[in-house]
C-alpha cells in the first residue's frame, strides 16, 4: 500500500524547518545572492553566518538527511526526504545549511559506496561535515554527457595514472578540495566500460581552469561563473585514488546520478510552491480595469493549471520516493527519468504564469521570480538532458508490451464480438429473452 502518512513527531521537524527557513535562511540568498556564494568556503563573513545555522540544523537531527545512519546521518528515506527538500527548495542557501547540497551530496554517496578506508578519512568525512566543497567532473565540450564520446584520457604510468584532457561544465571546481574525475581508461572495451573514475585533489599539478562559464543569471565581466571548463595536463595520480575498480566509472557515475536527479524534483516542487504562493498574493493584491486578477478568468486558469500541474508532480516525486524506500534498487528508474522530464517543464510553466502575473516587475531583479525563471533550462540539462530520459521512459514502458498477433491490433472488434458473441451464446440466443445484439 502506498503510504504518506507524516508522523506527528516528524511533522513537528517539517514545521520547525520551514519556519528556520522563511525566517532564517532565505536572508542569506539576499545578503549572498551569487551563485558560488554557497560553496566559497573561504568567505569568512557568509561563513560566519552559516556556521550557527547548521550547528542548529544538526541539533534538530535534519544534518545530511540524504545519508544512512552507517554515514552519521538519520536515515529517513527517500518519502521523508522529499517532504523535507520542498522546504529547503524555498531557498538557494538551504541545502548548504541542511548539509545536502549538489554535488556534494552524491560525491558523498559515492565515496561511501566506493571509496577505500583511507579515501573516506580524507574526503568523505570532511564533506560530510560541511568543511570542505567537491565536484565532479563529467561532461566534455566536444561530447556534453554522452560517455560513449569521451576522449579525456588517464594512462597507467609506474605506480599511478596520468588524466589527460577537457572537461565542460564542472560545478564549483573553483572552490573544490577535490575533483571527481571521470577518464577513459580502455578506449578499445565496450563503450561503457571503458572509463574509471579518479579522485583528484584540486592542488595537483596540472589542473588549469581554463575559464569559469557564467550561465544566464551570472556576469561573466565580474567573473561569477561556477562551472568550469578545465584542462587536465599530465595530472598523476596514485594508484589509489581510482573509485571503484577500472572500466566501471559508467557505473560509479550511475550510483550518484540517480539520486540528484530525484533530489532536485523535491526541492523544485518548494520553489514552485512559493512561486504559486507569489501568484495568488498577487492575484488578491493587484487591480486592474477595475476589478481583482483573482476576479479575471485568464488569472484563474493561470491558478487552476499552476495548482493541478504541481500537485500532480508532487504526487510523482513522493511515488517515486516510495518505490526507492520499499523496492529493490533500480525498481524506480522509469519514475526517475519521468521526474526527471516534468522537472524542468514544472518549474518553467509555474514560474512564467507567476512571473506574468507580476508584469514588468516580475522581470527585475526586484523579485525572484525573473533569476527562478532562469534556472528552468539549466535543469532541463542537468544530469542529462531531458531528451535522452524521455527515450529511457519509452523503452522501460515498452518492455512490458507484446506485438500484436495477427494482422490486425488486439482491440480489433469485429474478432472480439464474435468472441463475445460464442461466449453468452446460450443467453443471447434463447428466444425467451429479449435484448439487441448489433450484428
């Protein structure tokens, strides 16, 4: 049975982190609004703001609430862990206060999967402290996420391996104590297993940032960029520092993947709830050709479809957090690549209708809206585009249908009434009865 029953002492955790949030948190997305801010663990003054914010979180017991408790933490599940992560969507700065920010948080995972003893003692448990940031470093400029066109290369040298090659596009490597790198290792073994993943420590001799990428909503002339396009010349490294065994990085990257995916449905139904929250103030608030927008009929479809729309994808992200809490692994594949799809879709329909309603300010920097806004193509590409999880959709739903067997479709009616018709044949032609049967 499909459950999401709250427990009241867990309700009690809910209400205490979106009161901690609106009252607490989401100042710092105004006093720190840029989006490396969260991850520069060397400004002292963001730190010193955050530091008694976690320290809370922590005494509440909601530190790191993606991990089990053989990691230190509490071991919600995925149904507890959504409900949660609609509140801290509300915020940029929540999932760093909450110990579950991206990538973080699957570099965790995987660590914790993968990594050796000693591996977890340098990395693992200072990241799940909060004291220092990662990334990892995937996708290539000439192949995006297709691992299959790979080319950045790690060859074994003595006692280590040497990573030569480009990477696009990898998150706050500028503030990274390390760098998960993914680097074809076989380039004559199938195309999934060809590649390793290494554990790279940033101040390794080799690494050059070519150049921080801004995205829309940061200034590249006042370098707010925080996604790097990197160089890796002739970076070496231990024998060790390989996650997992060589030829499975395809398979490491698939343990965290995943579960970033579903982590930012959750957090995206918050940030629409508060964009809805916007429309609906706004609708109460604003007159125009004398009446409310909440008395016009184009608002009120703006409201209805908003509503519909986002409860539905709740509904979606919470059956999907049940199947990975009480099914074997990968039974939800199909339901994350479907929350994968509307993830985007969601958070762009909602916030235009909020935005609009709004008018020319909802374009300013004056609200949030225009920056959420923003942010819709960027998850329609994050952990690959939404193209590839829609083929992914299609071919899982298609394994559980056959061809037809005959010429015509299975629906064929002029078969079935016949069968129908040799079923209740001692009904339908027993002249005591009355009835019409079509012929």
């Amino acid at each position: 049975m499909v459950d999401f029953t709250i427990a009241p002492e867990f309700q009690a955790k809910l209400d205490w982190a979106a009161a901690f949030v609106r009252e607490e948190v989401e100042p710092l997305d105004l006093l720190f609004p840029h989006g490396g801010d969260p991850y520069d663990t060397r400004n002292e003054k963001a730190r010193a703001i955050l530091r008694p914010l976690q320290d809370q979180v922590r005494e509440q017991g909601l530190w790191a609430c993606h991990l089990g408790p053989e990691l230190d933490g509490p071991g919600f599940g995925q149904v507890r862990l959504a409900l949660l992560n609609e509140i801290l969507g509300r915020s940029y700065w929540a999932p760093t206060v909450f110990g579950t920010a991206a990538p973080d948080t699957g570099n965790a995972e995987i660590l914790a999967m993968f990594g050796t003893d000693e591996q977890k003692a340098r990395y693992l448990r200072p990241l799940l402290d909060g004291d220092i940031v990662s990334t990892f470093s995937m996708t290539e400029p000439q192949a995006g996420a297709d691992p299959k066109e790979f080319v950045c290369r790690a060859r074994r040298d003595g006692e280590g391996w040497v990573i030569d090659g480009e990477k696009w596009f990898s998150s706050n490597a500028r503030y990274a104590a390390f760098l998960i790198v993914m680097a074809v290792t076989d380039p004559d073994a199938p195309p999934h297993a060809r590649m390793s993943m290494f554990i790279v420590p940033a101040e390794t001799p080799g690494i050059e940032i070519k150049r921080n990428v801004g995205t829309m909503d940061e200034r590249e002339n006042l370098d707010e960029g925080i996604h790097a396009y990197i160089r890796y010349h002739h970076v070496r490294v231990p024998l060790d520092a390989m996650l997992g065994g060589p030829g499975e990085g395809f398979k490491v990257a698939q343990a965290r993947l995943g579960g970033g995916r579903v982590h930012h449905a959750m957090r995206t139904v918050g940030k629409c709830t508060r964009a809805f929250d916007m429309m609906c103030e706004r609708a109460l608030s604003r007159r125009t050709q004398g009446t409310l927008l909440s008395e016009k009929q184009a608002v009120q479809q703006f409201i209805a479809d908003s509503w519909v729309e986002l409860q539905q994808f709740r509904l979606l992200v919470l059956h999907t957090a049940w199947i990975i809490d009480t099914q074997p692994h990968g039974a939800a594949r199909t339901q994350i690549a479907m929350c994968k799809v509307q993830t985007a879709k969601v958070l762009h329909d909602v916030i235009q209708r909020a935005l609009h309603l709004h008018g020319s300010l909802g374009t300013t920097g004056e609200l949030p809206l225009a920056k959420w806004w923003m942010a819709a193509p960027n998850l329609a590409l994050a952990d690959g585009p939404t193209e590839v999880h829609r083929t992914t959709i299609a071919r899982q739903l298609l394994k559980n249908y056959r061809p037809a067997e005959g010429l015509f479709p299975s629906e064929h009616i002029p078969p079935k009434l016949e069968a129908a018709r040799k079923r209740y044949a001692h009904i339908i032609e027993d002249d005591g009865l009355s009835g019409r049967v079509d012929a």
